[in-house]
C-alpha cells in the first residue's frame, strides 16, 4: 500500500520557498491552489491532514518594505507579525473553494514540549480534527525569544505529528529526498527511496546534500533532525519536492521520495515513552470494577478511585494500582492530586459540582493509559 495513501493522519510541511512567489513576494496562490486540490483529495479518502506553513516572516518582510534587509529576531518577529495574517488569508481562500476551513495554531515549543501544554494544544487539534477542519500551524513567532524558538518549521512539524500521534509527517523541500552527495554538484549523486535507521553515515549524507535554498530555514540536517523524532514517535517521514502543482499526487503517482520508516506505531511509541521515560509523581489506587475494565482497554473514571497518592500535577504520570498492590499500568492525569482526590468516588457527571470545573469526565484517558503486561 502506498504511505501517502494509506496513512490515517497526515501532517504537510509546507516551507516559504514554495508558499512565496521570490519575485513578487506576494503569496504564490497558484501553488495554493493546487495544493488545496490535493489537501481536498487527501481529505475525501477519509485522511486527516494538519497543515505546517511557514511564510509569515517572509510575507510580513515586503508589507513592511524591509525586503533587502538582512533581519535581527525583533525584526523577523515584526515580519511575522504583519505576514502571519496574509499567510492565513491565502491558506482561507486556497481551502475554501473545496469546502476546507482553515483554522489557525501558533505554537511556540514550549507547547509541544511541557507536557500539560501540549496536553492542551493536543485537545485543541484534536477537536479541529474532529470537526473537519484543517489546521494550519506556524510557530508563534512574535513572542519567541532566541533561546526558546524553534526557528525552523521541519523540528516543529514533527513535534506537532508526535504530539497528534500522526503516522505520516510530509516535509515537501526544493529536492525530492535525500542523496549520498549533493546531485546538482556530484553527477554521482544517488537518490535513497527508504531509510529505515538515520545512522551516522545518513546524517553524513545529509551535510552533504544540504537543500538549503536561502529562503526559509530548514536545510537537509534539519529535515533529518525531524525524521529522527517523528521516528521515534513512531511516524514516518516523506521528503519530496514541493515545487510542482500537486506535490502530494505526484507522489501518488510513482514521483521519487525519500521515505524514512520508523519500527513501531504512533501509539505504541506513545506508550513506551509513558511507561518507559516518565517518572512517576503519584499513584491512583482503583477498585476490583475499574481495575477490570482498565484491563479491558477502557478510562479511569473518577469513580472507581479509592485513594490517591503523591503529589502530581495535572498531566504528569502517575502508577494506577489495583487494592491489592497490583500495579495495572501508568497514565497521564488528567487532574492534579488535590482535585483527583476531591473527586476519587465521584460520578463523571458530578465533576463539576465537586470542583466548580471540569477536565472532562476521565482521570486518566485509555489513550493515555499504558497497561502493565
Ligand atoms: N515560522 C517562520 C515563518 O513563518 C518560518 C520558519 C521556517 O522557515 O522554517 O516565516
């Protein structure tokens, strides 16, 4: 089965070499068109699609006529301030003609990397997703300062697919994958179809082949800093060439692309790093009812809590144990220990009226549960 057409959610890198026309500096909406036709396509077979698009600071540069000038950080973020509008604008029209609506998400990295944070961000795109419409995300340029930002799209488009458990990451660059030199100086050059370890000698490769075209940020190693965490995340990822009218169909059609594959699934990756890479900060202790149907692949509710230990925050791991000792698994809280505590016994509906809000009615979501085996 072909990757792209066979994923279940997708996540579209799209850099601002492809989304600005270099001589005009305007957005290049005949490119957006073409590519919202495939967006549409992807969509009718059922896929989910995320879209990741640079462009604000390159849009934001000629609304403000610093174009010529090389920019500082509160520069650019002055330019992203004013083009991240017009970059929405454009990616509004481009869908709308197929029925698409755009909904913007500016995320600085903090929210794909504190985890209650991006617990959050993670509702939020999970909702759009569900109500069919497409996201479209930028870093939050305006406010990040130097230490903290990403500074190039490729990183965070993968923490955007590792955090929305995506199973296919799409990074469409001005070369159509990755090559054991660069091919436009070494007529020796061969193309790489699939890579299924980024070793030493791929990371090589890529220093070699660096497809940096001075417009936006990422080069080669940048794409493959993206692979290495969407494959440990459990996603794979396609490096094509961007720069054609359907840049997702032609891959459909047979186009070259390189293919980095990971070795396990979004949520089993997913729920090795929640048993495996986070300390635990507390415990819930379930009865003999919630301990069964935690078993059977359901949610800790509220109700089947008898004690609550330790002190955690809201989205920390935390030990679910059965009354006899028995650990059943580790999940991510969806309360704190002070309000799970308020609430240990209570019905899911009855949250609200314990608490004055509610996190929803589950104190660890089965998504977010790890069983012990
Ligand atoms: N966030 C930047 C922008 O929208 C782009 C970063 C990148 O080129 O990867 O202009």
């Amino acid at each position: 089965m072909n990757v792209l057409t066979g994923a279940k959610r997708i996540v579209v890198k799209v850099g601002s070499a492809l989304l600005v026309d270099q001589a005009s500096g305007q957005a290049n909406h005949a490119w957006l068109a073409g590519f919202a036709a495939d967006a549409a396509r992807v969509r009718a077979r059922g896929q989910q699609l995320l879209i990741v698009s640079s462009g604000a600071v390159a849009l934001g540069r000629r609304r403000l006529g610093l174009n010529r000038r090389k920019l500082d950080l509160p520069g650019k973020q002055a330019a992203a301030a004013a083009g991240q509008s017009i970059l929405m604008h454009a990616w509004e029209e481009a869908l709308a003609p197929h029925g698409i609506v755009a909904a913007q998400i500016l995320l600085t990295r903090d929210d794909t990397e504190v985890r209650h944070r991006w617990l959050n961000a993670r509702a939020t795109v999970e909702t759009l997703l569900g109500l069919g419409v497409a996201p479209v995300v930028n870093e939050n340029d305006t406010v990040v300062t130097e230490e903290i930002r990403y500074g190039d799209n490729d990183r965070l488009a993968a923490r955007v697919a590792q955090m929305i458990g995506a199973d296919l990451l799409v990074l469409l660059s001005d070369i159509d994958g990755l090559y054991t030199a660069d091919p436009r100086k070494n007529p020796k050059a061969r193309h790489i179809a699939r890579v299924t370890d980024i070793t030493d000698e791929v990371d090589a490769m890529a220093g070699a082949a660096n497809a940096d075209t001075g417009v936006g940020t990422g080069g080669m190693t940048t794409k493959l800093v993206a692979a290495r965490i969407a494959a440990a995340a459990g996603c794979a990822t396609m490096i094509t060439f961007g720069a054609r009218p359907s840049p997702l169909g032609a891959v459909e059609d047979g186009a070259r692309c390189t293919l980095f594959e990971p070795s396990l699934t979004p949520a089993a990756a997913y729920k090795a790093w929640i048993a495996g890479s986070l300390a635990p900060q507390g415990a819930l202790v379930v009865d003999a009812g919630a301990s069964t149907a935690l078993r059977a692949g359901k949610s800790l509710l509220p109700a089947g809590v008898r004690a609550v230990e330790g002190s955690f925050e809201k989205g920390d791991a935390v030990i679910v144990r059965d009354q006899d000792g028995r650990e059943i698994g580790r999940g991510l809280a969806r309360y704190d220990a002070a309000d799970a505590t308020r609430i240990a016994g209570v019905k899911s509906s009855e949250i609200e009226a314990a608490l004055g809000f509610t996190a929803g009615p589950t104190l660890i979501h089965a998504d977010d549960l790890a069983l012990a085996r």
